[in-house]
RNA sequence: GCCCCCGUGGCGGAAUGGCAGACGCAGUGGACUUAAAAUCCAUCGCCUUUUGGCGUGCGGGUUCGAUCCCCGCCGGGGGCACCA
C-alpha cells in the first residue's frame, strides 16, 4: 500500500479518471445527436445533421424504487458501445433515455410509501439516473422525458384522439400502393350519409346513441360492453393472471366475479394481417417473429375427422397441442342444451345463441374472443365446433374440473356441468370412454393448415388512478364526445386519495369504480364542443402503461416539438425505408436492444399504432424496429443454510475439497443455488458498489465479456478480476506508473504490425456483430503480446484505445491524451485493417483423418506443389505404410488430407 | 402435450465443415518479498506417459475430414398464461 505507484491504474484513480471525462462529455455536448433541422440541428457544431444518421434504441425503462442492480445495465452497455462505435464509423448517432413512469408498478409503490406517484415517480427517475450516469453512457440528454410529462402525455392523448377518429377500409389504397388502410372517420360517416353505405335504419333517422354505436363498431379505438375479473373484496379489476384456479384473488384470496362492463379497445385485430406479414422484412430473432406469429393467430391448426353414430364428425382444433392433452372430447350429436342452474344468465344465454348460430357465434369470436364457443366461460373450455352431417354442434376440451366464476367449485360440481353440457345420450356406439374418442382422433386426424385469427382486441382501459386521462367526456345522453386537440392535454386532477375503494367483497352485485370517478368537480365538466356550453361528464377510466411505450422512441426524435408527436422532416431523416444500409423498404429504429420479455406484447401493441400513424400519412416507415437484438439477463448464484433460509452471497468462503469447490458461510457448509439477483435471495449486487470496488469501466468490459450477449450469464464476482487486470495491464503498458507520463515506441516490429493488424480486422467483424465477448478477447491477445515487449509501439497503443474505447471509454479518452491527442475519441475514425500478404503459413497433413504432420509453406502455394511436399515428408510416408495414398484431398495452403490404403480398409 | 432454443475442461465460454478447449476465472509449481498483497514466469481435458490413444450429452449416418450437416434418443431452458 505505501509502496504502490502514484499512477497505478487502482479503483480510485479509476474513478478519478472516470469523473472527469464524464464532465467533459457532459460540458462539450458530447452526445448532441444532430437533427435534420430545426434548434437541435447543429449537435455542437460537430456533426451538421450531415452524416448518416443511426438509431440506437433501448426498451423504455420503468424507474423502480428498489433501485438498480448489475444486471439491469446489461443492455444499456450494449447499446452504448455500438453507439459508440457507430460515431467513430462516422454515423450520426441518435441515442437516448426516456422513462416509462405511469402504470400500477409506479402506483402501488406510491401506495406503499404512501406518497404521491408523482412524487415517488420523480425520485425514482432521479436515482436511476444518479446510477446510470455514472457508467458514462452516451445519451444526448436534450432527448429524455418522462411519459409523465404532460407535453408528453398531451400528445399520447393527441394519438388515443387519431385512432378514435379512424377506421379501418379493407379496399382503400394506402401509401405504399396496397389495399387496406385506416381513414378518418368522416369519411365513413359521409358514406353513411350519402347512402353509399347502408344500414340497418336510415342514418338520417338514428338517434346520437345510435349513430354513436354504429360508428363505435368501426373506430379503431372504440367503446364496447367486455367481461373482466372483478374483485371487490380489492376493489379492482383483475389480469387473468392474478387469479387463482380456485378463482380467488392472489392477493388477500377473495371472490372474484365475471363482470360485463363498457370500456376501451382498440381494434388490433383490424392489422392482424400486416402484423403477420411484415414479420418476414425484419431482423429480428426467429423466435420472437414465432411469438409473434403464434400469437396473432395464424397457427397451424389440425382438423379431425372420425364418425360419431355412424355419422362423420369433423373438428378443428387450434391449438395442435390440444389432441394429445390429457383431456376429454365430449360429443353431443344434438344441439339441445340444458345449462347448468348454477351459471350466470349472461353466460347462459350467450352460449345458447353461440350454440344454435354459428354465424352469429362466428362473428362473435371474430370481433373480440378467442374461441368460437367458449366465450361466455373465456377459457374454462376450450369449446370449439364440430360438424356432425350438416350440422354444427359444439365439441368441449377441457382438463379443468373447477370453474367458480360459473359456480362450479369442484370435481362433483365439474362433472354435473359436463353431463349438462353434452346431449342425453351421449352415443356410446361410437365410443365408450372418452380415451378411445381421443384415440380415435389422434388417428384419423388430417394435418391441414388452416387459418383463425385469435388475436383478440386490445383492452384499452384501466380503473386506475396513475395513468392518461381519456381525452373523452360524455353528454347527458350517454354518447361519448372526443375533446378537440385544443384542450390537450386533460391533466390528472389531484386526488387526496387516489387508492382503489374497498367494496364488500361478498357482494357480486358491485362494480368497479375508477378513482377518478370521486372527484366530482373534476368529472362533471362545462364545455363547448362546437354546439354551445353544455354539461358533460369526463371519461375516469386511465389508459394502460403500453400506451405512453407505444410511440416514446418517436418522440426522441423532436422532443421539444410543440406541433407535432414527431417532425416530419426528422421521422424521413432518421426513421424512413433506406435511410441508412437498410435492404428493404420497412424503415424504422435501426437498432432496437431490449429483453425478450416485450417479445409479443409491447412490439405488437407498438407495431400496430405505428402502422396506423403510417396509413394516416404521420410517419414515413410501415415498421417502429428494423432490427430487434435480445439481451440475455444476469443470473446468480445464491446460497442456502441447512435449514433452507438464504445466506448473504457476498460473504461466502469457497475451499476446495477433494478437487471440488465447496462453500462456507460463518463456517457452516451451505448449499449453492442459482437464480435471480434480488433482494429476497440475499445475493443482490448494485452497480454502485461495482463503481466504487472496481470503476465503471471494469464493471462495463466484465459485463461485455462474460458470454454472447443474447446469453443469460451468472455473475461471478470472482471474474471481475481478469477485466481489471487487463484494464491496468493496457494502463501499464502505456503509462510510466511512476511519472503519470506516456512511455511508447515510435518503431513497431514486424510481428506487433500483423498481430494488430488482424486483430482489427477480427475486433471490427466482431463489433459489427455485436459479439463483444470475442472482441474484448481478441484485444486481450494483442495487449498481452504488448506486455510481453520492453515498450509498447505508439501505433499498437493507438490502435489499442481505439478499439477499446466503445467498451472502456473513459480510460481509453485518458490514454489517448497521454499519448498527445487533443480530441475527443467520440468521432475518431474507427481504424482499418492493412491489406497485407501473411509469406508462410502453416499446412496441416492429415493420414486417415488423423494430422500427422504440420510444414511451414509460402502463403501463395501451388496445390500441385503442395501436394509433392507434403508426400514427401518421413513422417507422411510412415503412416501411409510405404503405400501411394487412396486419395488426395489438397486446399492450399491450410491444408492436406490423404486417405491411406488400410485406413480405407479399416473401414 | 406441442413449438422453439441449448448440451464443449473444475467454472464462464472460444471455434459453424479443416490443428477442439481462444480469452478470462479458479487451481498447481516457481520468481520477487522478512512476510503478505500485487506483479511476473511456467503449468493447467482424460489415459499412457516415449512415439501414442481417447475426448464436444448418448446411438447411428453423410464426408478425405463433424463440436458444426442429417436421423433417432436422453437431459436442460423458454414460449404456448389476454398479464404490467
């Protein structure tokens, strides 16, 4: 410690170094992305919106309040070197860091701490970003914004007002000359009321709420009459998810009732298609376009055929995987149906209309549920149709034997619901049990492709306080009026308590209310919407978190824009179909990094309004992400005590015994586990402690180099070493520890020369391919050549920092001071491998598969030459027995394979 | 169950038809040191140890040559959950 080298490359002078490049980045604007016009134009003076432009784009963070650990910055490292690396390759790079603050998460932690969202919301963005920032990542800070924001908000609720005054025409013409595109909807009312289009009643004698409903079954955001999981025992509506299979709430364990209530959708299934299809254009992994796919509905399906009392029975599952599932097929051959008593009238009659009418249930499943049959029970059954003869009757799948939002609580009450389901009698000449009907359809069934979607209409609405207001208010007569962009944005009001209300939750006659809903000043409103002042009363349902996430990476590019969501002349700057090295006319984010979590969800959702701004004329792209690349996550191991409970991580003792490593804690062996890094398995890391122990750049090239990026990884604090020593290794070699000064060569040998020469040649395709693991790797090579020389080649050392800086930058901006640059190496070009001849290689000789021999020969090699050579050597000769080879198999240079004549005996 | 992905040293991983184990960690031996840390050097799949033999989950196949391509198993992970 006393001994130790003033300028040693230790954590301190690492954080030291790191600070103050930060600063300058920071000072000098570093980052500026340059737009194509307007105030941020100029990006400092460096880059006059000339250049190529590049997009960078991470998914959109949720800032939590429980902090950061080390594998949230995973992606944003990533992110960060090929920004970096993109600027030096010349590209005008756009890269930047909003953050997604409305939605439950954010509201339920308010609750918690019983603070304000907004409140919590603030500080929690503050101590990411504190966080963050210090891994000196490069985000033009004039870009961030909060969906929190009501600039922001205003233009989410501009977007909301777009989809709601649109509908979808099959045969209308869009931009890129294809049939299919959205259009206003005026000139859908027009139709309606020149008579083009008719309908049931004369247009011009509806009522509002009529013409309203008409209109309502077009919009592209509309209003209906949808089922949800109500709780009033929580006083919220609930996610399938948060419901158990005893049909009790996760959380707390209270009824939960099927409620009928009007709210929000959008019409998603109106793009199923182009969904679909523009799938094919992009670069992205396959699994998620198989997600996608999977999801939008265009399955494979099978159909069966096999005959039930003599009659032929055909049935189309949609979901292959059902047939072989351990469930039962019941086949009524009638369709009189005797409901349960138990089940909910609702339920009963709309079965009994799906049942009878297959139209009608068709076009049921088409508008908003995913199976043809089964929609009154939303996935108790999987019901789907048969036809027996010319008739169709219903087919059921199940493995459920309890249902309680039907009343059905167990295996007694299940069974009574299947007996009432089916036919009287049930035709037990066909099949006795129901393992022989299901045999007897695995066998004959037919592997047909056919087509359904079930994609089904995005719920829009949430009966939530933290969220956007609808730019939506009612008139006394129920029909709901859109507010003019004028009155953008409807702010939150203020709540004192902006909790959901507690209900008794026994009592299924309740519905849920939105918090909004309490602040009465706030609903009923006085407003002139064109036919002088009237009472309205103002939508208090909030949209979902998926609406400020849809459209964020559109507002980076002009956020301070006051007339539109997004510049025109920047949406064709950065985002239009070949604006850089793009192969094909989809256009968009040039690269999108984030993880495979967001697979269907947030990229359909945010696909879909991107192609509905496109129809419109809004944006010049008809897809948001060209190319799609998934991180992998940090894992890690944990540790657990005889009796099971967590030990700390960090203060676990590895020995090794018997060859093995095992592991201690205050003495005790533990066991070792593996999982996520959190708090609850006591083995969670954060970023700050990885600063102060180690530097940013440490922490930044150990998470580069620990496997390919789409991996998941373990955290091994244990490696972080081997990037810390090769990070003062590089120092060491650069910089006299003792005086802080530069200490190079300005001659390089022959054999640094190659070396760094293929080193960038390897280190560039590995950087293209975002491979950083390998090119950390390849750079470690060269450094430790460079250590191994009694001083460092000036040429090699610039190369070096060069190379490195995307990764480590701050270290690599301080090195290439020492070595007497003045200039940033943000825009330093990225440097070239020289075209030049290796004079010898190395040739293998194989006999039998097997390499025998290894001879120095020129590069440039004749095959016949090599051949002659290689037959000549002692060794060659001995394996092949004193016998010509069978066979010659040369490729000059690398190499020479010959098959013996008893090799091929052998054989 | 169906679909997708993945199985390589003690560990993370390289190599995508051409010398398996790059690079890093851990380990072992040594130098330096009063000592430790740091640093540097050597070694580091298994068996024989000398030429060699065997090795990329298992069994086949294609090929002069297979971790890589094909077929069949075994094992692990993810999706199929209307959810933010």
């Amino acid at each position: 410690m006393i001994d130790a080298p003033s300028w040693r490359y230790t954590p301190a002078l690492a954080e030291k170094i790191e600070l103050k490049w930060q600063k300058i980045w920071k000072d000098e604007g570093c980052f500026f992305a340059a737009n194509a016009e307007g105030p941020l134009r100029d990006g400092e003076g460096r880059l006059a919106g000339k250049r190529k432009p590049y997009t960078v784009l991470d998914m959109f963070p949720f800032p939590s309040g429980k902090g950061l650990h080390v594998g949230h910055p995973l992606g944003y490292i990533a992110t960060d070197f090929v920004s970096r690396f993109k600027r030096m390759q010349g590209y005008n790079v756009l890269h930047a860091l909003g953050f997604d603050a409305f939605g439950l998460p954010a509201e339920q932690f308010a609750i918690a701490t019983g603070q304000h969202p907004r409140k919590t919301t603030e500080e929690n963005i503050a101590n990411m970003r504190r966080q963050l920032s210090r891994l000196g990542l490069s985000f033009d800070p004039r870009r961030s914004f909060a969906t929190t924001d009501p600039d922001y908000m205003k233009w989410t609720q501009w977007i909301f007002a777009r989809l709601y005054s649109s509908y979808y025409d099959p045969d209308f013409l869009r931009p890129d000359g294809k049939k299919g595109c959205a259009r206003p909807i005026e000139d859908l009312i027009k139709e309606f009321e020149s008579g083009k289009r008719k309908t049931q009643k004369p247009w011009q004698q509806m009522s509002a709420k009529e013409k309203s409903e008409v209109l309502n079954s077009f919009r592209l955001a509309y209003i209906s009459d949808s089922f949800v999981n109500w709780c009033p025992g929580l006083g919220t509506v609930l996610a399938n998810e948060e419901v158990t299979k005893e049909g009790k709430s996760e959380r707390g364990n209270w009824p939960v009732y099927r409620k009928k209530l009007r709210q929000w959708s959008m019409r998603i299934t109106a793009y199923a298609d182009r969904l679909l299809e523009d799938l094919d254009g992009l670069d992205w992994p396959e699994t998620v376009k198989a997600m996608q796919k999977n999801w939008i509905g265009k399955c494979e399906g099978l159909k069966a055929a096999f005959e039930v009392a003599g009659e032929k029975v055909e049935v189309f599952l949609p979901y292959p995987s059902l047939l072989s599932h351990p469930s039962f097929l019941v086949l009524p051959s009638s369709l009189s149906l005797d409901l349960p008593e138990k089940w909910p009238k609702d339920a009963k009659e709309e079965w009994k209309e799906g049942a009878s009418s297959p139209k009608a249930l068709f076009s049921s499943f088409k508008s908003s549920h995913p199976y043809p049959l089964a929609h009154s029970m939303d996935g108790v059954f999987s019901g789907l149709f048969a036809r027996v003869g010319e008739k169709n009757v219903p087919v059921f799948i199940s493995d459920y034997v309890s249902e309680p939002h039907l009343g059905i609580e167990g295996e007694e009450d299940a069974k009574f619901a299947r007996i009432h389901s089916i036919d009287q009698n049930p035709s037990p000449s066909a099949f006795d049990t129901e393992e022989e009907a299901l045999k007897a359809a695995k066998e004959k069934r037919i592997g047909e492709r056919e087509q359904r979607y079930r994609l089904r209409d995005w719920l829009f609405s949430r009966q939530r306080y933290w969220g956007e207001p609808f730019p939506i208010v009612y008139s006394e007569d129920g029909v709901e009026h859109l507010l003019p962009d004028s009155f953008l944005p409807v702010n939150l009001p203020s709540l004192p308590d902006y909790r959901p209300k507690s209900f008794d939750p026994d009592d299924s006659s309740s519905l849920p209310t939105a918090p909004l809903a309490r602040n009465e000043e706030w609903v009923q409103v006085e407003l002139d919407l064109g036919d002088g002042l009237k009472k309205y009363r103002r939508e208090t349902n909030t949209m979902p978190n998926w609406a400020g996430s849809c459209w964020y990476y559109l507002r980076y590019l002009s956020p301070k824009d006051e007339k539109h969501f997004v510049n025109p002349a920047e949406d064709r700057y950065f985002l239009s179909p070949f604006h850089n090295d793009q192969s094909n006319d989809l256009g968009g984010v040039d690269l999108y990094v984030g993880g495979v979590e967001h697979a269907v969800l947030h990229l359909l959702y945010a696909r879909f309004w991107h192609k509905v701004l496109y129809d419109l004329g809004y944006l010049s792209s008809r897809e948001p992400f060209y190319k799609l690349f998934n991180q992998g996550y940090v894992q890690a191991y944990a540790y657990t005590d005889s009796r099971g409970q967590y030990v700390p991580a960090s203060q676990i003792e590895s020995r090794f015994e018997d060859g093995k490593e095992v592991f201690y804690f205050e003495g005790e062996r533990v066991n070792r586990e593996f999982g996520k890094m959190g708090k609850s398995l006591k083995n969670m890391v954060t970023p700050d402690e990885m600063y102060e122990n180690y530097g940013a750049d440490t922490f930044r090239v150990y998470e580069m180099s620990m496997g390919p990026l789409s991996d998941s990884r373990p955290w091994n604090l244990k490696d972080v070493a081997g990037s810390q020593r090769f990070l003062q290794r590089l120092w060491r070699n650069v910089v006299d520890e003792q005086t802080g000064e530069a200490h190079v060569s300005e001659e390089m040998d022959s054999k640094t020369g190659r070396l760094l020469n293929k080193t960038i040649e390897g280190v560039s395709a590995d950087m293209e391919e975002m491979r950083p693991n390998t090119a950390i790797a390849k750079l470690i090579v060269l450094n430790n050549h460079l250590t191994s020389l009694p001083l460092c080649p000036r040429a090699a050392a610039e190369g070096m920092v060069k190379m490195l800086f995307p990764i480590a930058p701050h270290i690599c901006e301080e090195l290439w001071e020492k070595l007497g640059h003045s200039q940033t190496l943000s825009f330093t070009p990225w440097p070239k491998a020289q075209e030049w001849k290796e004079e010898e290689v190395v040739c293998v000789v194989q006999v039998d598969g097997k390499v025998r021999c290894r001879l120095s020969v020129p590069a440039d090699i004749d095959e016949k030459d090599l051949e002659r050579l290689a037959l000549s050597q002692e060794t060659v000769k001995q394996w092949l027995g004193g016998e010509d080879p069978l066979k010659v198999i040369c490729r000059a240079p690398k190499i020479v394979s010959l098959v013996s004549r008893s090799g091929r005996k052998e054989k």
